[in-house]
C-alpha cells in the first residue's frame, strides 16, 4: 500500500480507488433513473476524498452531456481547492467570486460559485445558467445554500458532506433532498490504511454553565466564560503534556477570546505557538501555516476557523478545547487529523468537552440514513451534560492523590449511598455525615497526627465540591446560595470531626492509639 492518501489527486480522471469509483458509479445510476430536479445527497467522511469524487463527475458528466455544471461552496478555500482539483481533471472552470468578470462566463462549461456571489448574480441576473443540467453544492449540511434551489428546478442536484445532518435543527435535510446514498464508512478507510486511526483521551469537564444557543449549539459567552478560566487553562495545559507533548497539535477553542488565552498559556510555558481566527489577513494566514508546516511540533489555536479547506496531513494531535452539540463539527474537528502521512497511521485527539461521551467515538458505526429520515429522533436522544456527568468519577488530581497513598478507596458513590440510606430509612442529612467519616478516614490514614490530617482535609476541596453537587442533585435543591452554604458547612464540620476523633479513628485503623509526642 503506498502513501497516498484518499486525496491523492488522479490525473484526467484515473487512479480513482475502488470505493470512489464505486460511489461514481451509484450516483450515475441514480442519475439515469431520476426525474428532472432530483436532489441527491452522497455521503463520505472527511478524508475520503470528496473532491476527487465529484470532480470525475464533473468530467464525465461534461463529457456525455451538452449541458454546464455549476458547484457551490461556502468558503474561499473551498472554492480555489475545488478549481484546482478541476483542473487537474482536465476540466477547465470558472470561479465566480466577488471580484470575478462575467464577461467571458459563455467560454466555460463549469463554474465554481461562492454561495453569496452567487446568490447575488442570481438575483441581479447577470449569471446564465439556462443551461446548467448539475448542480454540485461541496458541505451540503450547511444551510446557506437553500435559498439557491429555486434557480434550479430543471437541474440534477448533487450534495456531498461528511455529515447528512443539517446545521440548523430548523430545516432538516430530508426536506431539501430526496434520497441519501452512504459512502465507504470511517472504519472501513482506516482498515484499508485511507485513514488514520484515533486514539481519545476524554477529561472529564463540568459544562453544567454552558448556555445553549438559538442555533442548538453552546453560545461562545458561555463557552468563553468557562474555558478562559484559570482551572480550564490549566486542565488544557496539562491534558497537552500528557498526550501530545511534542506533536504537531491543533487546538479548537469555541470564541476569540479563548483562543487567545490559550496562546497566551503555551506561549508563557515555552511552546510554538500560533493563534488564528478569521480576522487575521490572507498573507497572515498563509505564514501561519506555512510555518505550521514546516515545524514539526507548532501548536495552532482557532476558533472553528480550521474546520473546513484546511488541509495539514502532518497534524498529530487534535484537541477538542469546547463542548459542541453538533456532530458535524465533532467529526469535522476529529477529521482534520485523519489524513494518513509517511510515518502516520494514528493521530491523539483530546476531548476537553464531553464530545465522546455525548456522541461515541468518531467513526463508530452511525446509521446515516436513518438519521437523514429522523434527525430529531438522533438529537432528542443525545445525553444532555447532566446525564454525562452524572456518570463520572471525581479523579483527585495527581499530585493531591499522592498524598493519600495510604488509602485504598478515594471513592464515595454519593447516589448509592443517597439510595442505600433513604431506603433505610435515615434522614438523607446522614449522607453528608457518611461522606464526612469518609473524608475524615483518608485524612487519618494518611497522617500523624490531628495537624497533618487539617492539612490533608484542605486539599480535598475538588473532591468536597463534587460530593456536595451530586448530593444537591439527589435532594434536588440546587441553587447557588444553598450549594455554597452547603459546601462550607462540610468543611467546617470535617474539621471538627476531625479534631474530636482523630484518636479514636487512628486507633480503629492501626490497633493502637497514635504516638505520643515526645
């Protein structure tokens, strides 16, 4: 098997592998077989050469057809990769950008259109496309390219996309499109060494402050609020030494302002790093990843600005520094380490905002086509960030757990022994009580005397915290106030348990009372 990845570039149209001839031959069946106006929607993950796919449409369907082809993206990038690709084809295009003359637009049998630009010759009627008979719209799953089909109702519709699943709730695609053919699956490609294999790492974050926005998705001021705090900073920071020191890494943050302090942390902490978002210029950019290019362990940082016409084969690490409720972005993030590269045939994705627990790994075996028929049903039932975190186990950090070395069980299941303790009868105040004996045991284990075991007892607050929620949830009283009094309350009566105990619990671990001082 050679380096080539699924985006190696065939020349006029040949080397195209298995899969992708076989999805050529698909989508020119349905062709055949449809009425005038059809709306198709193909779908192959990221990396599985899209591109290369739908420009040998392009050339065939010239080729066999008196008829144009228009394609429709909504980037840029997209647009000058997609005339690129064309070319090497043997297609020859046209792009219609804000700057492009259409002087000439009789000369070319294809166009590659920016979906805005478009929209606007449209609508000014200075683009002819009586005679476009293909349609192709790159990304298809965002929805700025609906309002274009109206131009379009004698043409053949093509949509390509990784993720059949609209990108706003509002307007699900089994609505714009009438039949969905599924591509090769992620699993297969990494099989058949097209792709690279993940490898995830999920910390555990409380998202519990987390907005949601209009559009289904965490808002960037909520989002911004927790991962610019020191705590968050720290966790990233830490998470990257621990699994993609060294590595050329990509960071997605959710806002500027994040990506910023996440410059701002590596940077102090003597890591090459870069920030970019979309305000940066062109020639910016381009030094930005140029020199990401060449350095074999850059970090960038960007605010989702990398998700789509990006492409850095290279890349080692990707980390998911947000939370995101949409699963094209969870697999358009993952995707841009896929790429197989000489030397590559795994990448490290760290998962800072319960991605993987909300939607499984990427490239499990997802029903597309079911999720294309029902995309409410696949939403309604995704894990909501209570549920997830209702399922994790407090981990005591590192360095806090080596000072408990003595003690077998850091853990306290506060639900069970909620449940345990109502079902006894007891008042659910005895769960705090039995939390605090707890508590109070691996503080004693680890001490030799009364004071060490103070000392120990303030480095719990992490643990303390987390008991206290999970209690809050099963008495189902949750404000700010009552969980701050609560978690002063708890402090200050392991204190005095701890003072009035420490002998007798030292005595009950041990077989004898504590030494005397001497």
């Amino acid at each position: 098997m050679s380096n080539e990845t699924a985006t190696s570039q065939p020349k006029k149209g040949k080397n195209l592998y298995d899969y992708q001839k076989e999805a050529l031959h698909k989508i020119f069946k349905s062709f055949e077989d449809a009425p005038e106006n059809y709306h198709l929607l193909y779908q192959l993950p990221t990396g599985g050469g899209k591109t290369v796919i739908f420009s040998e449409i392009t050339r065939q369907y010239l080729k066999h057809h008196q008829k144009k082809v228009l394609i429709m993206t909504h980037r840029i990038e997209l647009c000058k990769q997609t005339a690129r690709m064309l070319s090497e084809f043997g297609v020859e295009n046209k792009i219609i950008d804000s700057k492009a003359s259409l002087d000439d637009q009789d000369r070319y049998d294809c166009f590659v259109a920016m979906v805005e630009t478009l929209n606007n010759r449209l609508n000014d009627d200075m683009l002819d496309i009586s005679d476009v008979g293909l349609v192709i719209i790159d990304e298809a799953h965002y929805n700025s390219f609906t309002k274009l089909f109206k131009f379009f109702e004698k043409s053949f519709l093509l949509g390509v996309t990784a993720t059949p699943l609209s990108s706003n709730i509002k307007l699900p695609m089994k609505d714009n499109y009438d039949e969905l053919i599924v591509g090769e699956s992620i699993g297969s490609l990494i099989e058949n060494e097209y792709l690279a294999k993940a490898s995830i790492y999920s910390y555990n974050v409380g998202l519990t402050s987390l907005e949601v926005g209009a559009n289904g998705d965490y808002t960037v001021k909520s989002s911004e609020d927790l991962y610019t705090n020191t705590d968050m900073l720290s966790k990233l920071l830490q998470a990257y030494e621990e699994r993609a020191k060294g590595t050329k890494t990509l960071i997605f943050n959710n806002g500027i302002n994040t990506s910023l302090h996440v410059f701002d942390t590596f940077k102090r902490a003597g890591y090459p790093i870069a920030h970019l978002d979309n305000t940066n210029t062109k020639k910016e950019r381009d030094l930005i990843l140029k020199w990401f290019h060449k350095t074999p362990n850059a970090i960038i940082t960007s605010v989702s600005i990398l998700t789509t016409g990006f492409d850095e084969p290279s890349v080692q690490s990707i980390i998911l520094n947000r939370a995101t409720k949409s699963l094209t972005l969870y697999y358009q993030m993952i995707g841009r380490g896929s790429r197989i590269f000489p030397g590559k045939s795994e990448f490290n994705v760290i998962d800072l905002g319960n991605n993987f627990h909300r939607f499984g790994p990427w490239g499990a075996d997802l029903d597309w086509q079911k999720m294309f028929r029902a995309p409410n049903f696949y939403l309604d039932n995704l894990l909501s960030d209570e549920e997830i975190e209702s399922e994790f186990r407090y981990e005591l950090p590192a360095d806090v757990k080596a000072e408990f070395a003595n003690s077998e069980d850091l853990y306290f299941d506060v639900k069970k022994v909620y449940r345990d303790t109502i079902q006894g009868g007891e008042s659910s105040k005895r769960v705090l009580e039995k939390s605090i004996e707890h508590h109070a045991k691996m503080c004693v284990e680890n001490s030799e005397d009364v004071f060490d075991a103070l000392i120990l007892a303030k480095m719990l607050g992490g643990d303390i915290d987390d008991r206290i929620y999970r209690y809050s949830k099963c008495i189902s009283k949750s404000t700010h106030n009552f969980i701050d009094w609560l978690q002063d309350d708890y402090r200050k009566k392991l204190n005095t348990y701890l003072r009035s105990n420490f002998d007798e619990v030292y005595e009950q671990i041990h077989g004898h009372p504590p030494p005397e001082e001497e």
